[in-house]
C-alpha cells in the first residue's frame, strides 16, 4: 500500500475514531504528516509514495498529532518506530 492509496476509514480505524466528526481535521493532519515525511527525509512526494514502509510512519505521525491536539504537549519525542523507518530513506544527513 502507498501512502496515496490510504483512505480516511483507515486513518480513523488506526486512531479509533468511530464518527464523522474529525472527517476534515483528519484531512489536515494527512497531509501536514506527507510534509513532515518529506522534509524529514528529504524524499520528494512522487518518491515517498513510491515506499510502502512509509505507510507506518504516515499513520503514526497523524495519531500523534490527533492524540496531542493541544498547544501544550507533555512529549515532544516522534514516534521511534516511525523515526526508524524514516530513516531508512533519510537523504537529509545535516
């Protein structure tokens, strides 16, 4: 599965949302989690789509930002198992 191919009744399974209420707010954190991977790694988002293992961090970044929905955040640590698979294709190196 590509990122692309991801559709929003996946995203809501993953962060257990059961309604239509977060339908758009979830749109906006798709595609902030797409920005976050491409500049993390340095991956244009034509070669990011291309990588099936980057699912994982799509859908981990978009919990992430749907479970801290505040200003104020007690953890501002990125999910390590996401970070790892990032970083397999990491082109940034600064």
């Amino acid at each position: 599965m590509k990122i692309s191919e991801v559709k929003l009744s996946l995203i809501k399974d993953h962060c257990g949302i059961s309604d239509s209420d977060s339908d758009e707010l979830l749109e906006v954190y798709k595609a902030a989690a797409i920005k976050q991977i491409i500049d993390y790694t340095g991956l244009s988002a034509e070669e990011a789509d291309k990588l099936p293992d980057l699912v994982y961090p799509f859908l981990a970044i978009i919990g992430d930002m749907y479970n801290s929905r505040t200003m104020i955040v007690d953890n501002d640590k990125l999910n390590p198992m996401a970070v790892q698979i990032m970083n397999l294709h990491c082109r940034n190196f600064l």
